[in-house]
C-alpha cells in the first residue's frame, strides 16, 4: 500500500494557513509530509499571482526544488482541463517542460484525456489515470488506454458515505470485469477522505490525503498541516498492515 500526499489541489489561499503555493514552499511542505510517512507526492503547480499553472517555467521550477529537496521521491503533477482551459495549449506546455514530474494524473471525464496521456507518453512521464464515475471507467476500457496506465485514480467526489461507496464499487467492479490489474488508489475528498483511508488500509489499495483533499484530521478537527494529515494516514495503514 502507498501513501500519496496531495500537498494543494485546486484550493484557494484562504483555504488553509498553511497551503503550500510557491515552489520553495511546496518542497519545504513535501519534506515535511515525506518524513510523516508519504512515500509519493502530487501537486498543482502554482504561478506567481498563486493561481494554477502547467506554464513550463512554474513546472520546471517547481520539480526541480521537490527534487532538490526530496532526491528519489516521486513526484506527480496535476493536467487538469481547468488549469489553461485549450487543449492545445496544455499539450504546447507539456511539450514544453524541461524539468519533467515522474507522473501526472489525468482525468477521463476530460475529452481531450487520450491526447495528453499520449503527449505525456512521448515526454516519459508516466500517467495516472482518473476515474470519478463508472463513464469514466467505461471510457478508460473501451479506449484501450489502461495498460498505459502506471495507476488508477480512483477519485470519488460524493460527500454521502453510501453513495460515496457505491460510486467507487461501480468503478471497481468495471476494472475487474475488463481485467484491469493496475494499482489502484483509493480516495475520497473533504466529508469522505477519511471513511476512504479506512477502507484503502482495510482492502490494501494504496490511498492518499493532503490539503487537496480535506483539511481535518480523523476526529474532525483542523490539521495544522499536510504533515498532519500524512501521519494520521500513515497510522490508519500501519495498523491495518500489523492487524
């Protein structure tokens, strides 16, 4: 089981008093959740007005402190179509990137997802596939794009628990009829992070947490920080790994 930590998301500033937005401060906040227990990291790279950015200058510099800080720890990034809104320039500004992630994750409810899993495929970096919805799933396997997969996403954005869950069996259950036998991870946001760590560690799929995510520890109170979060995660997974 891996534990991602998912360091801002789309969040605004005012989210939380310790969102990490520039580069220097996103390596510094990575250190931080790597030494709580994460074992990856996945971020929206931020540009200077702290707006979301795949601008090759931001990504670059951004990768490039995580590495400086973090040597060996993966690292992901966000292609969201929202981002630069043109799919033509998402593609222009991943073809641009020097300083490349080691994985980006992109979402199949997005028409233009096979042309950037291909153009990411092209640059080396190697993808992880976002299902929210059995039509996601549906798309991935009738695409064919699954063993282009380092992973699958699945992401559920459902705040009621069982409609949450039965989201994510949908999706499931589609991968396991098609035979789809990528890693899964396993996550929910905000009401539902949580209940979606406990059944990540109770089914052994890898899961992750972070800002991005949900800004409140297991027993409802505030996180001072993704750090926070990353270690109760770690201690949810430790315990269901010795049980």
């Amino acid at each position: 089981m891996l534990l991602q930590a998912c360091l801002n998301g789309a969040r605004p500033h005012r989210f939380h008093p310790r969102l990490p937005l520039t580069p220097a401060a996103i390596a510094e906040d990575a250190a931080e959740a790597v030494a709580a227990g994460a074992a990856e990291l996945h971020v929206h790279v931020r540009g200077p007005d702290g707006r979301e950015t795949l601008a090759p200058e931001w990504v670059d510099a951004t990768v490039a402190s995580l590495r400086a800080r973090l040597p060996g720890t993966l690292v992901g990034v966000s292609t969201g179509a929202w981002i630069e809104r043109d799919d033509d320039r998402r593609l222009a500004m991943i073809a641009s990137w020097r300083e490349l992630p080691d994985h980006a994750s992109v979402n199949l409810s997005e028409p233009g997802a096979p042309a950037v899993i291909e153009a990411l495929r092209r640059r080396g970096v190697a993808v992880e596939a976002g299902l929210a919805t059995a039509a996601d799933a549906e798309r991935l396997v009738k695409l064919g794009l699954a063993p282009l997969a380092l992973r699958i996403l699945v992401e559920i954005e459902e705040q009621g628990e069982a409609e949450a869950m039965a989201a994510a069996d949908a999706i499931l259950a589609i991968l396991s009829r098609a035979g789809i036998a990528k890693p899964i991870l396993l996550h929910g946001v905000d009401r539902m992070m949580w209940p979606f760590v406990e059944r990540a560690a109770r089914e052994r799929y890898s899961t992750r947490v972070g800002l991005e995510d949900g800004a409140t520890l297991p027993d409802g109170t505030t996180a001072p920080s993704n750090a926070a979060l990353v270690a109760a995660a770690a201690e949810y997974l430790r315990k269901s790994s010795s049980a």
